[in-house]
C-alpha cells in the first residue's frame, strides 16, 4: 500500500472516531432546565403599570412624549404606543400560569383552611390537587400525565406568588384536644372565670395557675452539634439509655410573681443530698411513682397556702387543669374554702391554649433545664447526672425561666389577664368543626356529654376567618369543579360512638357549695361500697392463713349508734374535718363538723 492510500485511510479512520463521539455526546448532553431564581439580564419593561398610567396622564395634561419618557423612565416609543392604543397587552415573556390569579387564590385558601382543621397537604398531595383541578376543569397545563402530578417548578412559582403559604413539619395534636377545644367549653369557662373575678375583685397579683411537669437525669437532645460531613451516625454522651423522673410543680402569677417550686421524687425516703441547689423556699416529697397524686397535691397546697398569704379581705385565684388529683380532691377543696382560695378548673383538653404555664413557661424551662444537663456533663468528663443533679440543673433553669415577662405574656396570650376571650378567633375552634355537631332541637337542654362537642350554630357552619362553606365555595367558585368537591373538607358525619362510658368533665369551680358536695357524694359511695365488699369478704373465708385486704372501718355514730354502711349512698353523713371518718349530720348538726372523739 502506497504512503498516499494509508494516510487517506488513517484520516476516514480519525473522522468515523469524531462523528461517533460526537453522537455520544449528543445523546449524553443534559437537556438545560430555567433556573428557580432567575436574574433577569436585560431592562426591558422595567417599569410599573403605575408608572405607565401616571405618564399617559401626564401626556394628555400636555407635556411632551420626551419630558415624560425622561420623567417616569419609560422609553419613548413604548410609551407612544400606549398612547396612541397601539399596544392591547402589555407582558413578558410567552409562558403564562395554569391557573388565574382568582383560581390560585381560591386553592391557597382551600389549603389553608385544610391546615387549619389540622388536616393539611404534603407537598405530593398539593401537586396531585394541582394536577386534579387542571383535568377535571379542562383547563390546558403541561402536567405529567404519568404520574398525574403538578411539577416541582409548578409548586415552586405557586409559592413565590403566595408567599403566605409554607411546607413546615406538623407538631402531632390528639383527637382529643382538637376535640376538646371547642367554642361552647371555651366560653362556658370564661363565663365562670369572668364571675368570679368580679365577685371578688382579684387583682393580677392574686391570680395564680398551677402546673406539673416532669424533668429526667436523661433529658430529651434535639440540638445540632458539628460532625464530619457524610458520616453516618453522629452521638453524644447521655447520663443513660432511661432517665429517672421527677416531678416539679410550677405556680406562677399574672403579675409575674412564682412561688417556690414543689418537688416529687419517686422514692420512698428523703435525703437531705437531694435538695442540694434547689430554688430557695423549694419543698420537697417523695412517693414510689414520683407522679402526682391526691395525696401529693394535697402536701402541695399547704406550701400553697404558706406562699400566697390569702385572707378573707385578699382572697386568692387558683386556676389548675382537669387532672383527677386536683379536682377530685375532698381534702384540698375543704382547705380551700376555709383559707379563701378560688380553685377554678380548666376544660379538659384545652390546657395547650388556657394554661399560662404550658403557653409560655414549660418549653423554656425544658430547654434551659437541658442545656444545664449539657454543661454538666461537658465539664464533668466520665460523670452521669443522678437524682442527687437534678435540683442543681432544675435550679438553674428555673433561674432562667422565671422572668415577670414570662409570667405576664402567658396569661395575655391564654386571654386570662387581662380578661380577653376574644384572644381566640375562628381560626383557634377550626379543628373542633370536624367533630361539631348541630342540635337536634334548639330548645331541648344539652347533657354536658353534648356541650362538649357541640359548637353553637355560627361555629357549626364552618365559618373561619376568610373561609367560606361548601355552598358559598360551589356558587362562588372560579372553577367549574372547585377544590372543595376534589378533596373536600374533614367533616364528622355522625355522632361519635365510644366504648368507654365515662362522665365527661367540663370546667368547674371546684370551691363550691354544689361541687363540694359531689365530691362528698361520690366519697361516701365508693366508701360504703369498699366496706360492703370487706365484709362480704370476711364471711367467706375458709381458712385463717387467706388473708383480706385491709379496707375501711365501718363508722358508727357515737351519738345514735346509726351504722354509716347502712346509709343510702352516704345520705345524712359528712365527714369530720379532722379525723376523716364519717358522722351522722343530724346529730352533729349546729357544730363544727368535728366528732366526739376530735373536739
């Protein structure tokens, strides 16, 4: 082969190599995407519609084409076009959206609303509607129609345009709160409240809540710490894998004033170690659970009663929650009376919104009681915090916590003081609406079963701030098939139906005449039924080594000699304020409800 032939045979070789790398490279090349944030490069149409009018306007009052060009920076040829109507439509630009400016409004608010009832949209379900009301209205869009989505470009203009809308990460609320915090409890208890604050004229000062919380040797770390970028497991040292709780109970003022805190320790005897760096004036107990109990609270409201210094002529406020330790506590509600102290209850479930303490007190506390437990362990290498630490972490924290200011906004924002129901809009009862239910008949009288999940009627439609309801948004509705009708709003269609048959609570004010002598009423009943079953028990032995739980002693009127068991659920008994055991009340009437025996 000739020198000639094998250089034109190397060059076909080179060429055939170029053309099939540049295939490949074709066939490879990433197709460009818009950029999210475009910078616009040119200043073209840089100018308002306000500007442009403002112009026109001054054109046809007689300045020239040029003083106005120059004035209100609109180019001269552009704006004789306006003038002269040349110009129909003036945008950028040959995309438009899919939907109007009405029809996107109308989906943010179907949104919002749906957040509201806490039932909101992922962003996958947002894109699915999106895709949805574009088919089923035949409106004309570039939806994926595989995968019956809206785009992720889609959803990102649908939020630069409403910027009133964000994707945040849910806080998990129950069934039960959602439920609870209705409009018709919410404004039974301000009823109550308002009374009793105009009765007795309680001033800021003397108006207290009272609250539990649980702090651990293991508090919870939700922190970001710095670490080695694409490691897969990132730790930090804890006291253990289980912390031991304690129980800490908080009282504070509307005018911002907090009383030394009350402390359970679940354990059976006290340790003067244990108090160790504990808030001044801190008292302390201790049972096998740690957790409040009747008993518990009732040790906490004689340190109450020595810090709020209440008298007939400066009666004290107490609001607690609907925890059975507080309201079904005869002992408590007689020390109360008899020291001038209000104890209202709250309504259950509603204490994320009523309770000053949890609004505003409790997220802070934990948070500083978990950055003290971080210190402590950084700066003690090769220690674990105990029960013997965690009045020293509590006492710093509580340090940082209790401000006048905390005190004094939580009350504001439960509405509490000042005295403010109104602090609570539509807005706050729109996950009630999902479980609210008409009344069958306006003049039939409601259990308080029925009030509890029944709203009134201007709650019961559904009416939230800028919400309309199914009929307004089908009539008035810029969609032929609206939101509503493709994903429609939660709604309860019939009455709840439960298996647990339990008395439904409600606010009460656990101070008074009615009250106190339910508690008394339902003592005397589980008293005499306890009695009853020991004896019944006691005739039925067959042998001296079975043993009978120790119950109480049947009471016997020292007077009459009338036995209390024999009573009809304890009618004509109460109970003597010093010993606890039960009296005929014929026979002791006119005294100081003291036995013989006592006085």
């Amino acid at each position: 082969m000739s020198m000639s032939t094998q250089s034109l045979t190397q060059s076909f070789s080179c060429l055939s190599q170029r053309r099939t790398c540049r295939f490949i490279s074709k066939e490879l090349e990433v197709q460009p995407q818009m950029p999210r944030n475009y910078k616009r490069k040119s200043t073209r149409g840089n100018w308002t519609p306000q500007q442009l009018t403002q112009a026109k306007d001054a054109v046809d009052s007689g300045i020239s084409l040029k003083a106005a060009s120059k004035t209100f920076g609109i180019p001269r040829s552009t704006l004789r076009d306006h003038v002269l109507g040349k110009v129909a439509k003036s945008k950028l630009g040959s995309r438009e959206t899919v939907f109007t400016p009405e029809q996107e409004a109308e989906l943010l608010l179907h949104l919002h609303d749906l957040e509201a009832r806490f039932y909101g949209v992922t962003m996958d379900d947002a894109r699915a509607l999106a895709f949805e009301l574009a088919e089923q209205n035949k409106i004309t869009h570039p939806f994926n129609k595989k995968k019956k989505k809206a785009g992720r470009e889609w959803l990102t203009g649908f939020l630069k345009r409403n910027p009133t809308l964000s994707f945040r990460k849910p806080e998990p609320t129950s069934a039960a709160r959602a439920r609870g915090f209705n409009k018709v409890s919410v404004n039974s208890f301000f009823d109550m409240y308002e009374v009793a604050i105009e009765q007795k004229r309680f001033r800021p000062e003397r108006i207290y809540n009272v609250d539990e919380t649980a702090i651990s040797t293991v508090p919870p770390n939700k922190k970001k710490i710095a670490a080695r970028k694409g490691k897969k497991q990132v730790g930090i040292i804890s006291s253990a894998e289980r912390g031991e709780t304690t129980t800490v109970v908080m009282s504070m003022s509307a005018s911002g004033r907090y009383l030394p805190p009350f402390v359970v320790f679940p354990r059976t005897r006290m340790s003067d170690a244990l108090k160790q760096g504990a808030p001044t004036g801190t008292k302390f107990a201790c049972n096998p659970s740690g957790y409040m109990t009747v008993e518990m609270f009732d040790t906490f409201f004689d340190h109450f009663i020595e810090h709020a210094h209440a008298s007939e002529s400066d009666p004290v406020l107490l609001l607690v929650d609907g925890h059975s330790s507080h309201t079904k506590n005869l002992a408590v509600t007689t020390k109360a009376r008899k020291n001038n102290v209000t104890i209202l209850s709250l309504p259950p479930h509603c204490s994320n919104k009523l309770q000053p303490l949890d609004v505003s007190f409790m997220a802070p506390f934990k948070a500083n009681y978990s950055n003290a437990a971080d210190v402590f362990l950084r700066s003690n290498p090769g220690q674990v915090i105990g029960q013997y630490n965690t009045m020293q972490l509590m006492g710093t924290a509580f340090e940082k916590t209790a401000t006048i200011s905390t005190a004094v906004n939580g009350f504001k924002k439960c509405g509490l003081w000042p005295c403010d129901r109104t602090v609570f809009d539509e807005n706050s009862f729109a996950p009630s609406l999902v479980t609210d239910q008409e009344l069958p008949n306006a003049t039939t009288e409601s259990t308080p079963a029925s009030q509890e999940n029944i709203a009134d009627p201007s709650t019961a439609s559904g009416a939230i701030n800028g919400s309309m309801d199914e009929s307004q948004k089908s009539a008035e509705s810029s969609f032929t098939i609206p939101p509503s009708s493709i994903l429609p709003l939660p709604k309860m269609t019939g009455p709840r139906v439960t298996k647990r048959k339990r008395r439904v609570e409600k606010a009460e004010d656990i101070t008074s005449d009615d009250y106190r002598q339910s508690l008394i009423d339902a003592k005397a009943t589980k008293d005499i039924a306890s009695i009853k079953k020991s004896k019944k028990a006691a005739t039925k032995r067959t042998s001296k080594r079975q043993k009978v739980e120790s119950a109480l002693e049947d009471s016997l009127c020292d007077r009459c000699g009338d036995c209390f068991s024999n009573s009809c659920n304890g009618d004509g008994w109460i109970i003597c304020t010093t010993c606890k055991k039960w009296i005929h009340n014929q026979c002791y009437e006119g005294s100081d409800l003291i036995c013989f025996f006592c006085s």
